[in-house]
C-alpha cells in the first residue's frame, strides 16, 4: 500500500469509516486495511520528524554534486555547513566517491531510521515491557 492510500486510510479509519468501506475506497481487500491497523494497533503512526543534526536530502545532493565536480569532501563540508567527518562517512557508506547518488543515500537513510534498534528491543524484552 502506497504512503498515500495509508494516509486516506487513516484519516478515514479517525472519521470512523469501517474497514469494508476504507477497502472499497481504496480498492484493497478488507484484510490489508485490517493488517495496516493491527500492526499500529488501531492508531496512526506519529509523523516522522528528522533530527536536525542530520543530513537532508539537499545536503545528499549538495555532496553528489560536490563529487562529481570533483572537489575534496573537506571542500564540500564547508559548503554545505557539516563537519568533515560526517561527508566522509557519508560517502563511504553509500559506495564511495565513484558510486555515490543522493537518491540511493536518502533511500537507504529512511530505512535505516524505520529498522528498530536490536540492542534496545534486548533491553526492553529483559525488563518485560514489551
């Protein structure tokens, strides 16, 4: 299901729409507008809201250009307010100044921050709150 249907279905689902009818409107079967509820226990999820120490899509596209212009990744940090380290780290760990995109950065970016934390998850699990 598209972002955009998820959020028709949940603002459905708060006027209080039943799941036949929020599966008609979006011509999906009950049983996958029921799914999408369960697994968020009947409530929307919370917007997600970007740190602001880190990088946005235009700094990913700052640093693809910067690369490709072949300017050092010092160079490109200054330009787009960042420490070093923090372009460094970028490009290694989305292929290296050769193969680097913005767009696969950014994508692999939002994964990573809806993976949850296995250390965490362990914690919680020991003290049973989960």
């Amino acid at each position: 299901m598209s972002d955009a249907m998820k959020e028709d279905l949940w603002r459905r689902w708060r006027c209080g729409d039943s799941i036949s009818v929020i599966g008609r409107a979006l011509g999906k079967p009950p049983g996958s507008v029921f799914t999408v509820l369960k697994h968020h226990g009947g409530i929307a999820p919370a917007e997600r809201v970007r740190r602001a120490d880190r990088l946005t899509t235009e700094d990913r596209e700052s640093i693809s250009r910067g690369l490709e212009a072949e300017m050092s990744l010092r160079s490109i940090a200054v330009a787009i307010d960042r420490p070093a380290s923090t372009v460094s780290r970028e490009v290694a760990r989305n292929g290296g100044r050769e193969k680097y995109r913005a767009f696969a950065a950014e994508q692999r970016a939002q994964e990573q921050m809806r993976r949850r934390n296995p250390l965490l998850c362990r914690r919680i699990r020991c003290f049973g709150r989960w």
